[in-house]
C-alpha cells in the first residue's frame, strides 16, 4: 500500500466520520 493511497484512504474515512457527526448534532437538535 502506497504512502499516497493511505492518506487518501485516511481522508476518505475522515470526511465519512466528519459528515455523520454533523447529521449525528442535527438529529439531536431535532428531538
């Protein structure tokens, strides 16, 4: 595995964590 293809990899699974945090927050404000 490439040094470029594991920061990618780590992006990736950044952003996903990033954006299910933010839908996490709306969800509690919602209730």
């Amino acid at each position: 595995m490439s040094f470029s293809a594991g920061v990618i990899l780590i992006g990736i699974l950044g952003g996903a964590a990033l954006i299910e945090y933010i839908i996490f927050k709306k969800v509690n404000k919602n209730k």
